[in-house]
C-alpha cells in the first residue's frame, strides 16, 4: 500500500492549524503521518499538534522554501502532500491524492485550485475568479507544464529526491511552490486537476500590503530561476524531452 506524508509549514497560526488539523482527521483515506514544521512559533502550536497527533518539527529558519524543504527532507513515505496552515481539505482529498498519482505513476506531481474563505466577499473573488485562474495560466505558460499550488498540491517522493538539491531552501524571499514548480525535471509528469480543491483563507489577498508582498516574492523568486535557466530555454527543453518520450495514459 502506497504511504502519504502531509507536509504543513507553520508560524503562529495555531488556531487555523487545528482547523487544518481537524479536516486531516476526516479523511477517508488517512495520512500515514502529518509533519509540521513549526517555525519559532510562540503559541500553543505545539499543544496543538499534540492534541492532533502530528509530528511536530521544531525549527527557526529564515522564509518558507526553508520550511518547505526541511519538511519534505523529514517526510517518510511515498507520496508527499502539502497543504498551508489556512488549507482546508475536503474528505476525500488525500483519497483522490493517492488515486490520481497512483494512476500517473513515478515521477508525478499534481496540485489543484483553492476556495477562499474569509475576509472581505471582493477578497474572495479575486481569489477564485483571478489569482487562482491568472496564476495556473501565466505561471504554467512559463514553466511548459502546470505549476504547483503552495496550499494544495503532492509530489511523488521521487520528485522530492530529484530536486531537493537544486530549490533555493536558502533564500527567505521565494515562493516555495514556484522554486519547486521551476526545478521540476522534463521527464516529471505535472498534472492541474480543477476539481481536487482545498478551501484557503483570502487573508494574503485582504489589503494592498499583503498581495504587494506576494508579488515580490514572485518577481524575486523568477529573477532567480530565470538566471538559472530562461523560461523559453526551459520550455524548449521540456517539449523536446515530451516529444522523445510520448506518455500514454496519463491525465490531462
């Protein structure tokens, strides 16, 4: 039987982690273990995850590819999933996890939308109806291949090994999904699935300030993998490496 680690970064969010940690519990197909990396927090995290049954890893790391990285490095198990502290899956998310990666086979990634919830009805729209759409479209236009969703995705652990050398863990300011979604190799089968979705909070799109943030992130982290290997240069790459190796029965 396939093992699922779940992988959950977290810094002083203790009360929408246990909500996150509760849905964890609902599933019905359970993790075989929940690692979350608690980042210097300062409140009842570590109750919290007590209470939940998680593996707990204590660390003070400087951004979140750190965090990432490190939780992925401490996963155990064949199958690696990612959800923010905010995530909330539905019941059969980690069901539809294993059935979607069992089915692409080795070397695969998948990730899905979110759902905001919180904050301000106009938040939440430019969440689903903008963000969320913008971001799968001009993000996987750049990389040749769906990117990942930092609060909704899961990677076969082969992937993680593939990679875990190359992500910048050491730069406070990436985005931890794009730096993944970059370093992804041509021969890792990268699947969007619209309707394996996670309810996420709109608090990064509440104000100015925060969606400011995001954004630099991006261009900070872009700057850096276009150093490494311009988009086009990596695109080409990809679509030779798909048209050499034809896959059959994978999902779109």
């Amino acid at each position: 039987m396939t093992t699922i680690s779940v992988v959950i970064p977290t810094r002083n969010d203790a009360d929408v982690l246990a909500v996150c940690l509760a849905a964890l519990a609902r599933q019905t197909r359970p993790a075989d273990e929940i690692v979350v990396i608690d980042n210097a927090s300062t409140d009842n995290t570590a109750e919290v995850c007590a209470a939940a049954g998680a593996r707990r890893v204590a660390v003070e790391l400087p951004g979140i590819a750190a965090s990432t990285a490190y939780g992925f490095d401490e996963a155990r198990c064949e199958l690696i999933a990612r959800l923010d502290t905010d995530s909330i899956p539905p019941a059969d998310w980690l069901e539809r996890v294993e059935s979607i990666l069992e089915k692409a086979g080795p070397l695969s990634a998948v990730s899905g939308p979110g759902d905001f919830y919180g904050e301000t009805r106009f938040a939440r729209w430019v969440g689903t109806s903008v963000y969320i759409p913008g971001y799968f479209w001009a993000i996987g236009w750049l990389l040749g291949h769906p990117p990942l969703f930092g609060s909704n995705f899961a990677l076969r652990s082969d992937v993680w090994d593939r990679i875990r050398n190359s992500v910048h863990r050491g730069l406070p300011a990436v985005h931890d999904d794009l730096d993944i979604s970059y370093q992804i190799p041509p021969e890792a089968t990268v699947i969007a699935d619209p309707t394996l979705r996670v309810q996420v909070s709109a608090r990064p799109l509440a104000n100015w300030h925060s969606v400011g943030r995001r954004l630099s992130m991006a261009w900070t982290t872009f700057g850096i993998e276009f150093r490494q290997e311009g988009p086009f240069r990596r695109r080409r790459r990809r679509r030779q490496w798909e048209r050499d190796h034809p896959r059959r029965g994978v999902l779109p």
